[in-house]
C-alpha cells in the first residue's frame, strides 16, 4: 500500500507541476486557441522541445520492444536517429518554419500543383495514428504493468487507464501540456532506466557476455536478423529522415518554438541524449534478461526490473513508467487532433469551428478506437519488430511525396498521390502477400521468394525510389508537366544547373 501511495502521489505532483506551468504560460500567451492548442502559443523553449521530441519517442514500446528482443543490435535504430534529428535540425525545420506550417502537409500543398496530396497524406498519418501508434503504445504500457506487478485487472482495462488520462493531458492542455509533462517525466525516466542498467550489470557481475549466444552480443546482425547489417546503408538512413522530419508526431514539437535557432536547439540537445543515453537503456537490460530468464521476448524489461530494483523503488517506477506511455499517448494524440482539425474538419466542414469543441470530440473518439484495437496486438511476438514493419506501409510511401516536393517543382498533386498508390501497394504485396504470417504478431524480415537478402528494410529502399519514378512519370505521361529539378527549399536553377 506504502508504493501505491508512492505511485499516486508522483503521478499528482507531475499533474500539479505540468498544470501551474501551463497555465501559467498561457496566461502571458496573447496567441490564439488553435495556436495554443496544436502549437503551444509558439512559446517552448528549446529545453521543452528537448523533452517533447525524446518522451514522444521514448515509451514502453521501446524500453519493452527492444529490449524484449534481447539482443544488441536493436541499439541502430538509437543510433540512427542521431542523422535523422540532425537533418531535421539543419534541413526541415528551416523550411517548415520558412512555410508557417502549422502541419507538414502544408508544405506539400504549397509545393504541388493541387490540394490533393495534403488530404491524401494527412488520411495516411491519421490512419497510422489510430491503427499503429496508439493503440500499440497503451497496450505496451499495460503489458509492463500487468508483467512487473502482477496486476490480476484484463490488460484491455489497463490499457483503457492509460488511455484516458493521456487523452485528457492532449484535450484540456494542448501541445504545451504535452510538451511540460514529456520534459518533467523525461527527466525522472532516463534517470531510473539508466539505474536499472546499473543494476541489472552488477546482477551478472559485470559480464554480460556469460551465457549469450554470440549473435545477441554482435552489431553486426546476419541477414534473418531484425537489423541485418547491410541495411544501416540502405533502408535505416530513410526510415529516420521519415520518423525524424516529416512526422507530424516529431516535428510539430520543432515547430512549437518561437524561432528557427530554439527549435533547433532543442532538436540538437534531443539528438546528443538519443545516442549518449538511450541506447543502453533499450538493450543491456533484455541482455541481462537473457542470462537470468532466459528468451522471455517482450516480458524482459519487466522481469529484470522486478529483479534488480529494490521493492520500495517499485511504485516510484511505476510513476515513471506510466508516465512514458502517457507522454507518448498524449503527443501522438495531440498531433492526431491536429491533423483532423486543419487538414480536414476545417477544409472540408466547417472553417468556424469551435476548435476547444472540436479537439474534445476527435480526442473521445480516438481514445475509444485506440482501446478497442488493444487486443490485435495482444498476439505480437515482439511488438517493436511488428510496429517498424507495420510503419513501412506509410513511411516511404509518404517520404517519396516529400523527396519530389522538396527536389522538384511543377509537379501534380495527383501524380504525387499516384507515387503514394503505388508504394502503398507495393510493400503490402510484399509484406501480407508474399509471406502470410501465421498470426497478426509473427514476423519474418524477408520474402520467401528464394530471395533471401530482400529484407523488409531493402523493400522499403525499393519502394520509396519506385514511388517517386512513378510521380514523376506520372506527371509527364498523364498530365503533361516536366518536372524541374531544385535544390532542397530553393527556386529552380538557372540554365538547367
């Protein structure tokens, strides 16, 4: 009962420490309501776009899915991230703020010819957040739960806790609650997980490699590993530009700052914690899990925390824990509501809406469907491994319309939607036609076409060439328009240059 009332009482005081510093910064803030609500006023610092953009990222699907694979190859996708957040620093952000985009899909209907590719790529982020990102998220959350502390509640009502109270932080706060609470729960989540690494090393003496087969200890992963080593040079750089710089979910924390150099800033300090401090803390404990458990897959975290940490710790953990599934419920949720709100509701329905209503009924209705899906994940053998081949449905697919809008000018919308199509259809093909798993959760990383090297992350490569080849022939074939070739952000060149 005493780590109950721990648990509850940390979980208040980020809830009074988030609330007085949002409302206090809303009372200075002369922005207006959808400003306030999807962009924080305009007003975080560098600090908070710090803590929004790693808590966004960093919850238990990631502290449970890649450690639940137990290996530490999955350290690459931390790594890889360091380029991604740089590009996002250096390339993107100027140009989004450079565009006033509220979305990213602003920037690609200035950049076509045609108002069909916002709605197109604003239904796709839409679809990925309600199908992938939130239910996934709260159902990770739970399973730790339900794993660490025998928690007897269905895991359906515990992801259904979780997804509640992180709604409520998105509806009633905004981005700027979001941002407060990531940056507040951020510091007493790295700081705990990286104990646990501490701990779970003096549990094995220091060694971790006793006992470990050789392929869970190598970087260097073989070609039927999640991570075979050749596609760190093809499909993992384009995975991070997607995930990193045009994710609504990412950057319209970037794009909450008052001014291009703080939200670079920020971008800069959550890229230096996502290579110094992140990747031990997805890795070394499912390791250790390894030694002590044996293959556990996803329930590793929670058993070695359960191991290491001392039993008064347990419900000041727990807080933490809880706190990272709700930072990432409530930003992906808030992005969610963004994305309907201007690229939809207000296009298309009614440009008067009461935003305050508006973001209330999208909220409500986003935490019921996320609750409901709940269950098809309950079947995953690793839950990471599934979410990053579920995201190559729309990762590269949307990335090729962002590769043409940035490199090219005078291009159809519709041809970019025809890029879209495409990949779309074709990683599908490859992913749930030529190899049919033998549930929702199996996993296989490459076709069984006598192909062996074509893993998930080549396919993805292909794809998102292929899709933009065919906006482009599109666009000559079928519309008539000869794409022009620019720098990125910058006007055609001259002479053909």
């Amino acid at each position: 009962m005493v780590q109950v009332g721990v648990f509850f009482a940390l979980m208040v005081l980020l809830a009074a420490m988030t609330w007085r510093k949002v409302a206090a910064a809303k009372a200075a803030s002369h922005a207006s309501a959808d400003r306030e609500i999807f962009l924080a006023g305009g007003g975080l610092s560098w600090f908070f776009v710090a803590g929004a953009i790693t808590l966004t990222n960093l919850s238990t699907d990631q502290l449970v899915g890649m450690n639940g694979n137990q290996m530490l190859l999955l350290a690459w996708w931390e790594l890889a991230g360091f380029v991604g957040l740089l590009l996002l620093a250096f390339v993107f952000v100027p140009i989004y703020y450079r565009n006033n985009c509220t979305t990213i899909t602003q920037l690609l209907e200035q950049r076509y010819d045609g108002a069909s590719i916002r709605t197109v790529i604003s239904a796709l982020f839409l679809m990925g957040n309600f199908l992938i990102y939130l239910p996934a998220v709260i159902y990770s959350g739970a399973l730790f739960m339900q794993t660490l502390f025998g928690v007897e509640a269905p895991l359906v009502v515990v992801a259904a806790i979780f997804a509640i109270v992180g709604a409520a932080y998105a509806i009633l706060g905004g981005l700027r609650a979001v941002a407060v609470l990531d940056t507040y729960a951020g510091v007493g989540i790295l700081a705990l997980a990286l104990v646990v690494v501490v701990l779970a090393m003096q549990a094995v003496g220091w060694d971790i490699a006793a006992g470990v087969p050789e392929d869970r200890l190598s970087m260097i992963g073989s070609l039927d590993s999640p991570i075979p080593f050749h596609t760190l040079f093809t499909g993992m750089l384009f995975i991070q530009i997607f995930y990193w710089s045009t994710n609504q979910n990412i950057t319209q924390k970037a794009l909450a700052a008052p001014n291009v150099k703080e939200a670079q800033k920020g971008v800069i300090a959550a890229a230096v914690i996502r290579v110094l401090i992140v990747p031990p803390i997805v890795v070394i404990p499912g390791i250790v899990a390894f030694q002590l458990f044996g293959d556990v897959d996803d329930r590793a975290y929670a058993m070695v925390v359960g191991e290491v940490l001392p039993e008064w710790t347990s419900g000041m953990f727990a807080a933490m824990i809880a706190a990272a599934v709700l930072t990432t419920y409530s930003a992906v949720m808030n992005a969610t509501i963004t994305l309907y709100s201007v690229d939809f509701h207000r296009r298309f329905f009614n440009p008067d809406v009461d935003v305050k209503r508006l973001n209330l009924t999208v909220g409500v209705i986003a935490t019921a469907l996320s609750v409901v899906l709940v269950p098809l994940y309950a079947g995953a053998e690793s839950i990471i491994n599934l979410l990053q081949e579920l995201n190559g449905l729309l990762s590269m697919p949307i990335l090729s319309a962002f590769i043409a809008a940035l490199l090219f000018r005078n291009m159809d919308a519709r041809a970019a939607v025809a890029g879209l199509v495409w990949g779309f259809a074709l990683y599908a093909f490859h992913t749930f036609y030529l190899y049919v798993p033998e549930n929702f959760g199996g996993v296989t990383w490459y076709a069984t076409i006598g192909l062996p090297w074509v893993h998930y992350i080549d396919v993805m490569v292909f794809v998102l060439f292929s899709s933009v080849l065919v906006a482009l022939f599109t666009n000559l074939a079928v519309f008539g328009n000869r794409a022009q070739l620019v720098f990125l952000g910058g006007d055609p060149q001259p002479d053909g240059a």
